[in-house]
C-alpha cells in the first residue's frame, strides 16, 4: 500500500483524531474544514501524480528499504546524484503548478544523514530505529510534518537561558521513552499529515543537551496541539477569482507538545548536542538545492502568467517592455535551475548514504532568484495593469444583469472572450495582488532559510585564500601573509 490514491489518503485522514486548532477553534474534522480545503487538496493532488498511471511512474521510485514504489518528493530518502537531479526537476514542476511541491523527502533524507552521525559518534542504535521508521511510512504511505525551527525567545539567549523555555526539549527520561515539552513553528501541511517528525534547529553546547532531541509521534497524540493560520486562499469555492488560492497550498503551524510521551523505538537523538549542529549543515546543502528548483518553478509561473495576460490584454508577450520583464523572468528561473542542477552535479555521498549536494552553489542560487522576486511581481501587475487589482469580481460577473457592460467594456484581444481576460486578470491578481502573494513573498525570503544564510553558508565554504594565493602568484608576490 505504499502508494496511496488522492481518496485513500483522504479517507485516512478519518482515522486520526489530531488537536487542531484554526482561528480559535478546536477542528472536529480536517479532512472536511473550509479553512484546511487547500491543504487537503495540496497533499491529495501529490498522491494522485504519483499513483497515476499516466505519469509512467515519473513521480515514483523503487524504495531499497521496503522493495516497493514510493512517491518520490515526499518519502524517497536520496542516495545518488540521480535521485538528486530528478527530484529537482520534479520539484520545479510541481512548483510552476501549485507553488510548493511538498519536498518531504529532503527532510527525511537529512534527517538520516543527522541520525547516522550520531551513531557513529557514540555508539548508539538510533539509526536502525529510524531507518525502520521509514520504512514504516513508505509501506503506510504516511505524510509526516517536520518539525525543525525552534521559536528561540529572545534570540540573544542560548536554549538553556530562556525563562520561560521556548524550544522543544527532553524534560524527563523513563524506562519505556522520554517526555518533551516546548514548542516547534513553521509546521507545513501539519493538521493534514499522518506524523510528526521534530528534529534539532541548530548548533547545541554542553548545557543544551536537553533541547538535542529528535523523534517521531503520531500527530493525534495526546499532548500535542497544532495551532494553525489558514491557508493564504478564500475558504470559498471559487470559479474564477483566486485560481490557484483556492485549491492549493497548505496551512502552516506552531505546535505545541505538552508533556507529549515518546517511546524509545520512535527516539532517534537524545542528548548528544554535539550533532546538533549537523543537521542545519544538511539542510544548507539538500533543501536549498531543492528550493533553487522550487522558485525556478515560481518564475516559469510568472513568465507564463504575464505572458497570458498580455495576449488577454491584446498585445504580444514580445512587445518591447512586455518582452524584456518577461525575458528577466525566464533568465532568473533558468540561472536558479542551473544552480540546482550544478549543486548536485557537484556533490557528494554522506557517509549514511544521503547524496549531499553542493551547499555554496545550491546557496548563492537560492540567493540570486530571491533578489528578483520582487521585479517579477511589479512586472505581472504592470503588464496585467490597473485592471489587476480594480476589476469587478466574479459576483458581479454571474449577475446577469451586470455580464452585458463587463462583456463589451472589458472586451479582450483577439481569440480570447472576456471572460478569458477576466481569469488572466484574476491569476495575474492571485500572484501579485493577494494574500497569496505574501505567502509567496514569505517563502522567498524565509522559507529554507534567509538570504542572510545563504551568503553566509557561501562565504563561509568559499576557499578564499586560495584565491588570493592564486593573485599573489599571478602578481609576482612571494610573501604568504
């Protein structure tokens, strides 16, 4: 059963009873809730592109682990450059057509290169444990959450120093488990998953051992709350306005584990800070290489998207400016791929088995497309126009009493109907006039990590000294100071 339909997913969702809280109120039923839709369908659409035969199992992949296919983007731990090149391919896709792409499996893999590390530096048994965990969710066709990021208080602070603590932390050890309390943000997709996977967010000295934690529980168990912000799209069906807010993308979360009881079978960190730090590192490398993929798929999105609207509008995609924003567009998407493609084709293979691509490359990639975020969405608006954010909405268009004015006052260009216009306006609105647009400016600057991260993880994995020797060579200089 490792690959579930978009039903059978859905259905499983009944199984699960998890604390779920959204605008204040306790959620009796996620898979049917008008501000969870989107992330339900988000999930669901992932499960039908994998399960459907007529993708000729592009989206698949023979697991070693369970001898079964599995949905590669969301459960296929990466071992090869292959794995990695592939997943960035499809991670673009899916990206251009839903936003995010729902990369679990970057997740799970760093997960399992942090958890081979500590084994190897203590003695320990955590990765059989974990590798028997996956295994568990591939057969299961489970969608896990992933907790990593910590709230961190007043950030000046260590984890140790914050009064009240704010991270998630190991507050008691027993025979059969420990028991954690604090609290994990950024939680994508959580309310729909099946379980949740928490993992350290960074580097741990000696007196933070106790927030070196990394397991997996159900997300309906008892002590664990998801308090949710909706999704950025309306919680109504729409037929025209919100095209891609209505259907897809999924709610974030803070969640909070209140004395949450872990048995040790389902424990893969428990104290050893010392790896801590490891596994920010693999994420540097594995999720921003995925992510540069991720916002190439955002540009072919918004190159499409303003090349339509022109057409709509009755001018041509290589009209002079129209041309030009457009081209920005394209270029920025192909350089950030590049980056991605580079960033594996340059890698290497973890001591674990995880395929670890290039984190200097997959970061300035991931630096560059960011800083063009903003001109692409400024084009869109410029070349959809005013109409973008004044048109009328769909309700004024279903009245038949007002269709007949916005018919022959908003009359598009050849071989489109107003009607056309209308949707290309409200996709053009959708991404750059909407609350989906701050979500998409959201996960540009933030999501895998800041700007201020990429250029650091770069400057830091930069062999600048080598090129300065190179200078002095070239310079006629001797000395080596």
């Amino acid at each position: 059963m490792a690959l579930l339909t978009g039903d059978e997913y859905v259905e499983s969702l009944k199984a699960l009873s998890p604390e779920v809280y959204i605008r204040g109120q306790r959620v009796d039923k996620v898979w049917d809730h008008p501000l969870l839709h989107q992330t339900v369908n988000h999930i669901r659409a992932n499960f039908d592109r994998a399960a459907d035969p007529a993708n000729g199992g592009k989206y698949t992949v023979r697991s070693p682990l369970t001898g079964e296919d599995v949905a590669r983007v969301q459960m296929h731990i990466q071992a090869s450059m292959d794995d990695v090149l592939t997943k960035a391919r499809l991670t673009r896709e899916i990206s251009s057509q839903q936003i995010c792409s729902g990369c679990m499996s970057n997740m799970l893999s760093v997960t399992w290169a942090m958890v081979h590390d500590v084994d190897q530096a203590h003695g320990t048994d955590y990765h059989s444990r974990f590798r028997d965990y996956v295994a568990g969710l591939q057969k299961g066709g489970k969608v896990i959450a992933w907790g990593m990021m910590d709230p961190k208080g007043n950030r000046k602070l260590r984890p140790h120093q914050q009064d009240p603590p704010t991270d998630l932390r190991v507050v008691e050890q027993k025979p059969d488990g420990i028991v954690v309390s604090g609290a994990k943000v950024h939680t994508t997709f959580g309310p729909a998953a099946h379980e949740f996977v928490a993992v350290p967010c960074r580097a741990l000295g000696p007196e933070d051992k106790d927030f070196a934690v990394s397991f997996a529980v159900p997300i309906d168990t008892p002590g664990l709350k998801l308090i949710a912000r909706p999704s950025p799209g309306p919680a109504r069906q729409t037929e025209m306005e919100s095209p891609l807010s209505s259907k897809f993308l999924g709610v974030e979360a803070m969640s909070i584990f209140d004395n949450v009881f872990v048995p040790w079978e389902r424990v893969f960190m428990c104290g050893q800070w010392q790896q801590a730090g490891n596994l920010p590192l693999y994420f540097a490398s594995l999720h921003r290489q995925s992510k540069c993929a991720c916002s190439a798929g955002h540009a072919d999105l918004f190159a499409g998207a303003a090349a339509l609207v022109a057409r709509a509008n009755g001018l041509s995609e290589n009209s002079g400016h129209i041309r030009e924003k457009i081209t920005d567009m394209i270029m920025a998407a192909e350089t950030a791929f590049g980056c991605a493609m580079g960033a594996a084709v340059e890698g290497q293979i973890h001591p674990s088995g995880v395929f670890m691509p290039n984190a200097s490359i997959a970061n300035c990639g991931l630096n560059h497309i960011r800083s063009t975020l903003g001109d692409h969405l400024a084009a869109l608006q410029d070349i959809g126009g005013g109409l973008v954010t004044t048109m009328p909405t769909e309700a004024d268009w279903q009245n038949p009493a007002l269709r007949p004015y916005i018919e022959r006052h908003l009359a598009a260009g050849p071989g489109y109907s107003t009607e056309d216009r209308l949707r290309a306006l409200n996709l053009c609105q959708d991404l750059a006039a909407s609350r989906l647009t701050g979500t998409i400016l959201g996960f540009t600057v933030n999501a895998a990590g800041s700007s201020e991260t990429n250029r650091l993880v770069a400057r830091v994995m930069y062999d600048l000294e080598s090129r300065i020797n190179m200078a002095k060579d070239l310079a006629g200089i001797t000395s080596r100071a």
